[in-house]
C-alpha cells in the first residue's frame, strides 16, 4: 500500500508567496527522486475550534495561514530511501537555511494507508 508522509504548518500571510515557491521548487527535488505525487494546500475553510482545529494544532496566529502537505511514496521503504536523497540534495539544503515559518510549530508524521480508491 501507498505510504504518505503528511505535514501541517502555519505560515505568515505576508511570507505566503516565498512558501510557495519553496514549495515548488520542493514539489520538484521530491518528484525527480521518485515521490508519486506532492500536494501543498492553503487553508481556506479551517475554522479556529473550541477545543481542537488545524489553526489549534499548529498554534496559528490571525495573520498567519494554516497549510496542509502531504507526499505519498510506493512503500515506506521508498520514502525512507527518497527522503534520504532529498535531503543530501543540494536544492533542499539550500530552501532549509531560511524557512518562512516557525518550524517547532510543524506537525508531520509517516502513514501506511489502509484505503485507497
């Protein structure tokens, strides 16, 4: 089964666009070591809940944008070997040295997926 890599991130509105061309150049360094697909998505409907909420988890400001990521690989073997690559990859160190958000903020965690349609 597919295994998916995912992350949930805050990012200021006004360092929004210098997320997403880091996120583009990213999507490539994945995709060219052999990730299935790279998905980054902006929250546009994740209301602040009362007790839990993706603006919660991630502790987002008001002027900052709640994203959502995620990557999926043949197998956690794969991702294990491409995400070894990508981070030796001169590209990624590159975009890490100066991330537009509050890194101990972010979420990510490995999933083997048990439903796939």
């Amino acid at each position: 089964m597919t295994y998916v890599d995912g992350f949930l991130l805050a990012v200021p509105k006004a360092r929004l666009e210098e997320y997403k061309e880091i996120a583009r150049k990213a999507s490539k360094v994945w995709m060219e070591h052999g990730a299935l697909s790279y998905i980054e998505a902006s929250g546009e409907d994740v209301p602040y809940g009362e007790l839990t909420s993706f603006p919660r988890a991630v502790q987002a400001k008001d002027d900052e944008i709640v994203i959502f990521a995620h990557i999926t690989y043949k197998s956690r073997s794969e991702r294990d070997r491409i995400l070894k690559l990508v981070m030796q990859d001169p590209r990624m160190k590159a975009e890490m040295s100066n991330m537009p958000f509050d890194g101990k903020r972010m979420i990510f965690g490995g999933f083997e997926a048990f439903v796939e349609v």
